[in-house]
C-alpha cells in the first residue's frame, strides 16, 4: 500500500457502461437547504441525472443507496451540469442541464418524509431552450454586470457563442478563424469570456464587444453583404499558449484574486487579468483535469491536478505540496463541504468511479534494527577491494563473448515456438448466428524484451451450425448463382457433410441448420448454375457464402484463374423487407412496452406512498380499496415486465436476422454487379452501420442516413449534388422513424443506381468542383472524403455548416 494515498471517506459507483467528462460534475447546494452542506450533481452522457448527499456511514448498511436523493432518466445525453441563480425573481439555485441540442433549467425541491425512508426529492423543470446548433461546452456569470441573477452562455461545435438570459434568447455571436471548439469560461472581474482557439491561443473578448458585434444571422449566407451597424468581432487580448488547452478557470474566492489558470497538454499557465504571465509550470506527466482553490498563504493559491497515472496532485503556485494515489484517472474534481467535514475531494472517473476522500497517510511500524557498534578492520577491508577489483578486470575480458553467447541462446529459443490455446463456442441464443468470423489477438514479448502484439481473423467452420439432411420437397424462397465453368460435385465441395448425405451423386445437398430452417444446394447437370433454396430467407446466407467461398478456393486449387460468378437477379428486395419490417414493429412495441412501465411505475409508487401515510396515522382509516388497487398495479408491472423481456429477445434474435439477411442481399449486389472488395466493403459498412442496437441509435435510422449521403454523393445523377453536399449542414439528432417507408424506398433507389452503373467509391467527391467557400475552409492536409454529413434535409450549404461537421467528425 502506497504511504501518499486518498483517503476514501464516500464512494460510489454509477451506472454500468456509461461515460463521463469534465462537465458532468457539479458541488453545491442544490435543494437551497441552507445549511451550507453541499450535494454532488453528476451527469452521464446516457442521460442518467443523478444528486447525491454524501455522509459517513457507521454501520455495514446504506452506503451509496442511502447517500443518493435523486435518480432521474433524461431523454438525451448530458454535455455539463452547473448550478447557479438561472431563474428571474429568484434568489435560489437552480440545476442547469446540457444536452447536444437542448438547454433545461431544473428546481430540485426536497420534502420531509412521513415514513421512515427518509425525505423525498423532486425534479422540475422550470424552462428550456431548443438549441438550432449542437452544444460544446458553457459557462454562466453575471454578463454585463448584471446582479442577482446569472445569464449562460452556450459555446456551439461551429464556433457559435449564444447567450441566455433566463427563459429568453439574447443573442448570438461567431468567433473569428473558429475551426474546432475549446474550454470556455468567464470572468466576472473584467466581464470578459475566454477560449482558447485551434490555433493554440487564449483569447478574451469582453461582453460589450460582443453585444455590439456583428449579429451571427446575418453570417449564415457568406454571399450575403454583412448588415450595417454591427462592428467586426476582435479579442481585446491573445496569449499565444503553443498547445492544446484541456480546461480554463478563473477562480474568485476573494476579491484581491485577479488569476486566470489554463491547463494545457504540458504545461499549467497562470496569468493576470490583462492576459500578462504571472508565472508557468511545466508538468512531467500527461493531466488530465485540475482545480484551483483557496490557499491558507496569503499571495498564493493551491491547484489540485489530476494525470493519468492514478495521481491527485496538490500544488502551491508551482511548488508540488503533496501527492496522493488514487485507483482511478479523475476527469474532474472539485471541492465540497459536507455534513461531518470540510474540504472533501471529490472526483469522478470517465466509467462512473465518483469518489470522496481527503488527503492523509498510513502510520508506518517498521523500525529500523539496531546495528551493532564495532571497529572496521581496515587489512581486512584492503584485502576484499583488492579481490574485487581483480574479479572486475575477468569479468570486463568476458563480458563481450558471454554477451553474444546470451544473445544466440535467446535467438535459438525464441525462433519456431508455438501455443497451443484451446476454447469453446456455442450458440448465443436459439437461432443461427449471423457469422461465423471471429478475431484474435496474441499480445507476448520477444526474446530481446520489446512488447508486441499480432492480430488475426478466422474462420469457425459451418459444421458447427448446421448438419446433413435429406432435402426438403418445397421451400418458399430461391437463388441462382452462376458460374462460367462446368458443374461440380458437391460432395467433393462438401466433405465433411458428404457421408450423411442421401444424394450419391453430388447433385445435391441439404443442410440442417441448428435452431434453424433447411437449406438445399442443386446442381444443375445440363447448366453451369447452382440454385439455394429454403423456407427462411435469412438462414441462406451461412450456407450461400460457405458455397461462395468454396468455389473459390476450389478452383484456385486446380489452376482456373478465370473463374468468375454472378447473379443474374432479380434482387429479392421484397424478401429483405420482410426482416426489416419485423425487427422494425419490435422496436417500436419496446418504445410501447417501456412508456406503459413509466407509467405504471409512478402509480405503483403513488399508491405506496398513500399506504404507508395511512399505515403510519394514529388514527386508523379505512383503506378504500387502495391495497387492491396495488396489487393491481403490480401485476400489471410485473406483466409489463416479463412482455418487456420477452420483447427484447425477440428484437436481438430479430436484430441477428436483419444481419444475416443484410449480408446475404450484399453478396448478392455484389454478384450481380461484379463489386470490387473496396466497394463491397463500402456497401457492407452503409446497409449494416451498427453491431448491435441501442435505446438511443438503432438501425433503421443509422442505414437510412448512410444510404442517403451515398445517393447525395457517389450514386448521384446530378454532379451539382455531390459538390453541395460537402456543405451541406447538420439535420435533426437521428431517432427512430414513424415507418420504413422512406428507408425502403432508399435501399431500392440504392440498389436501382448500382444496377445502372454507380460507382461506389469515398473519393467520388475529388472529381467534382468543389464550392470556393469549402475550398479555402478544408484542413491543410486532410482529405474531403470524409467530411460529407450524413444529415440530407437541412438548411443552404454554409462554411459554417461545414465546419460543424467537421468539429463532430474530430470529436
């Protein structure tokens, strides 16, 4: 155990796979107690609001549960939390809440429990703010010098700065030479705003210059003339920093402060605020956040920073005080006072590790042993120097020929090695997987020490899904494959499933797949063609891309290198769009099934809570029927429940049949048009954009916004589209549609154009000419094929447009 570690005083751990940052952690009073005691606001980017009231436990019991006042789902990701005076005509605090298109302003309100479970606290919204540009970051002050209220000010991902004053918009203003964003915050001293923009400088603009700047609407069309009257937007001060800023704070814990702290990549710059340098320490290590802080020395203040190396360090100025461990990398940090102590730390990691501890030390027992006092023997002493320096001059004669010795032996033992690594696999639910192709990674060290790593893909073989059966007499769906050599026998083809086959003449065979349909394989004796047939459309393609597969590697063998095959069509479109469809209406009863267990939830809890008031009462009354309306309830909760689980297997196994059915229509296309692997990758990567579906991104949306930018780009019949289109600005947040109308009339256009001759290709966009304004705005050494929005109805094509797909692509 480390000597220098943080002390845990209160721990918890949120969540499972969610994610956090710098701005997803506030301290303060947000129920306006006024007993001074702070509560911890985290956020996640899944949207989970969570408040805390953190305390020492004295028994085994309780613990985070019993510290946690509020629990709460939000519909959209939290970008940053900030508690300030938000509200007009209030002197209270109210919760500020981030998300990429929307700004809400809570009140959380506590009230005393009638029961022993404690107080119950309640979440409201008071106003919010659709936002018409994805969100950074913000901060909030009293702009303007303005008292007793504070404004927010929201940094969007095209360099927009907007400015809300309580429930009402104020205005909007774009940062000169903007390209990427970075921190933002605010100082009430000079009613200034600083950022450090991507050419690595800090800059402050005062809230006058911006108020009287340039309105940002009228820059939204670079062709139209720039409206009278507004001045053009300048910082009053840069300093050039020469890196990448991770966090900015102008801390103001009393009025003789006038510091302004950046944390860069290397270094923690401290300036006054005339944007001269108070003084710069260089850090030997990767930060990753800090705090500045009150310091009990008058002329200095203390920083507590954060790396990546587990560490919570604390400085004076420059000089290092104290160093502590901690058993995570910290994203943020801040300083709270709680109900038992003061000055606790509390930190969060990018997993949801949310820790209060306090700086100490472990007591060390070890006592050094007593030595025993004597006299040295100096002969003696001469006497082993003397034997010493002669083994070193033997040993300098050697060393070289032992050293390459060494070095042969290690050679020899490291050349021809192998590891031999047995595992298991098995099917992950009652239905044929989607594929058969897995992934490898053998990390070892070699003989000189050097680390390294290999990775590879293999291939599990189909016998482990399927066995030999006889053929079935009639099945539902077909394909023809054809070939330019002469038919072969299918047993040779098919080895291992030749002996258990009925047909002795190779012009056959049915495959059994596990949890699965038949699947037939015919040869035709008179043509070069090979049909697939069976009652499952989607349970074809393990067996239609092993037949593939095997024809390749078959005639590779015995010396044909113009073996070629095709698919003479027509598409089984209307096949496909029956797994689409169903893995559709299960997503949608999810949608139905979650919303009624919402519901029910809060009546479930209303009615506990009149039960227990009623319990509780000295006075006994009658329960009017409220203990059967529960119970009730319940079952109607625990129906919904188990329907709700039920569903959602059923939307994974449908899930895994849209994959395989996806799969098999891109073979096809690809079969049909003679594909290159580029361009049948491209097209595997736009039908099946995602693994696995999401509460907040599923498929239907995600291939409908990749099949439309191909139809906007390289399938484009108009060459002005695929220009336009590198300009062309961010649409609504991707969500689930009302029906597969629009996505199967796309797939279908999709398929239409590669029928005619469309190319598929990332760099279509390199034979159009581009606009002038997206031209001098590309990044100096970074292709353009990779910028083209996904989002296709949106407004004209603006630098601004195209710079906020650019920012979201670095991110």
């Amino acid at each position: 155990m480390s000597l220098f570690k943080a002390r845990d005083w209160w721990s918890a751990t949120l969540g499972e796979g969610e994610e956090f940052d710098q701005g997803c952690l506030c301290v303060g009073d947000v129920d306006n107690s006024g007993t001074g005691h702070d509560k911890v606001v985290v956020g996640s980017y899944m949207g989970m609001l969570r408040i805390f009231s953190p305390h020492a436990s004295k028994t085994s019991e309780g613990g985070p549960a019993d510290a946690q006042l509020l629990e709460v789902q939000l519909q959209n990701a939290i970008i940053q939390v900030e508690l300030g005076k938000f509200v007009s005509c209030s002197e209270l605090l109210h919760l500020a809440v981030l998300h990429p298109r929307k700004l809400s302003v809570y009140s959380v309100s506590g009230t005393a429990g009638n029961v022993e479970h404690g107080d119950q606290y309640q979440l409201k919204l008071v106003y919010e703010h659709n936002l018409q540009r994805t969100a950074c970051n913000m901060t909030y002050g009293t702009f303007g010098g303005v008292t007793g209220h504070h404004s927010l000010c929201i940094q969007s991902m095209d360099g927009m700065l907007m400015f809300f004053e309580q429930d009402s918009y104020s205005f909007g203003r774009f940062l000169p030479g903007f390209l990427l964003p970075g921190p933002l915050t605010y100082n009430p001293r000079t009613d200034s705003f600083l950022t450090v923009s991507s050419a690595r400088e800090l800059e402050s603009y005062k809230y006058e210059t911006l108020a009287v700047a340039t309105e940002a609407e009228s820059r939204q069309d670079p062709n139209l003339p720039l409206k009278t009257g507004g001045k053009r937007l300048t910082p009053d001060w840069v300093f050039v920093l020469g890196e990448q800023a991770l966090d900015l704070c102008v801390p103001s814990f009393s009025h003789a402060s006038s510091h302004i702290f950046i944390l860069g990549e290397r270094n923690i710059y401290c300036l006054r605020d005339n944007g001269q340098i108070h003084f710069m320490k260089k850090l030997e290590f990767n930060p990753s956040c800090f705090l500045p802080y009150a310091s009990v020395t008058d002329g200095t203040t203390n920083l507590l920073l954060g790396n990546h190396t587990n560490m919570l360090l604390v400085y004076q100025d420059v000089t290092l005080k104290w160093a502590s461990q901690l058993s995570f990398i910290p994203v943020a940090v801040r300083v709270a006072n709680f109900l038992d102590v003061k000055g606790v730390v509390v930190s969060l990691s990018s997993d949801g590790h949310l820790l209060c501890s306090y700086m100490g030390t472990d007591p060390s027992f070890f006592s050094t042993p007593k030595v025993d006092a004597r006299e040295a023997d100096y002969e003696q002493v001469e006497a082993e120097m003397k034997k010493l320096q002669k083994f070193i001059r033997e040993a300098t004669r050697t060393q070289g020929r032992r050293l390459l010795e060494r070095r042969v032996c290690a050679l020899l033992s490291g050349v021809g090695s192998s590891k031999v690594v047995v595992f298991s696999a098995f099917l992950n639910g009652h239905y044929p997987p989607a594929d058969l192709t897995g992934d490898i990674t053998v990390s070892y060290s070699s003989p000189t020490g050097v680390p390294k790593v290999l990775q590879s893909r293999f291939n599990l073989p189909l016998s482990l899904v399927c066995v030999a059966c006889p053929p079935p007499k009639a099945t539902k769906f077909k394909i023809t494959v054809d070939t330019n050599q002469p038919p072969v026998d299918l047993s040779s083809i098919f080895r291992e499933f030749s002996a258990k086959s009925e047909d002795k003449d190779g012009n056959s065979l049915a495959f059994q797949l596990l949890s699965g349909a038949r699947v037939t394989v015919l040869a035709s004796k008179t043509s070069q063609r090979y049909r697939i047939q069976s009652d499952s459309f989607e349970d074809m393609w393990l067996v239609v891309k092993e037949l593939v597969h095997r024809f390749d590697q078959h005639f590779s063998k015995v010396g044909i290198k113009d073996f070629k095959k095709s698919f003479s069509g027509p598409l089984p479109l209307e096949e496909y769009f029956l797994s689409v469809d169903n893995h559709f209406q299960l997503r949608i009863s999810a949608q139905k099934y979650q919303d009624l267990l919402s519901e029910r939830a809060v009546q479930f809890r209303a009615i506990q809570r009149r039960l227990l008031t009623r319990f509780k009462d000295k006075t006994p009354a009658p329960l009017q029927n409220l203990d059967t309306l529960m119970d009730a309830t319940y079952s109607q909760v625990m129906a919904l429940a188990e329907a709700a689980e039920e569903n959602r297997a059923l939307l994974e196994e449908a899930f895994v049949r849209l994959r395989s059915a996806t799969h098999l229509l891109v073979l096809l296309l690809s079969l049909w048009q003679g594909l290159t692997p580029d361009q049948t990758s491209i097209l595997e990567a736009t039908l099946l954009p995602l693994l696995q579906d999401t509460p907040q991104l599923g498929w239907e949306e995600s291939c409908d916004a990749a099949v439309s930018h191909l139809l906007r780009t390289c399938l484009s019949q108009n060459p002005k589209d695929q220009a336009t289109s590198l300009a062309q600005t961010g649409g609504s947040v991707l969500g689930l549609p009302s029906d597969t109308a629009r996505l199967k009339k796309h797939i279908t256009l999709l398929c239409e154009r590669i029928g005619k001759g469309g190319r598929l290709t990332l760099a279509s966009e390199a034979n159009v000419q581009v606009p002038a304004q997206v031209q001098n705005l590309a990044v100096p050494g970074e292709s353009l094929d990779f910028l083209t929005d996904h989002q296709l109805h949106s407004a004209s094509p603006t630098p601004t447009a195209f710079l906020t797909y650019l920012s979201s692509s670095f991110s």
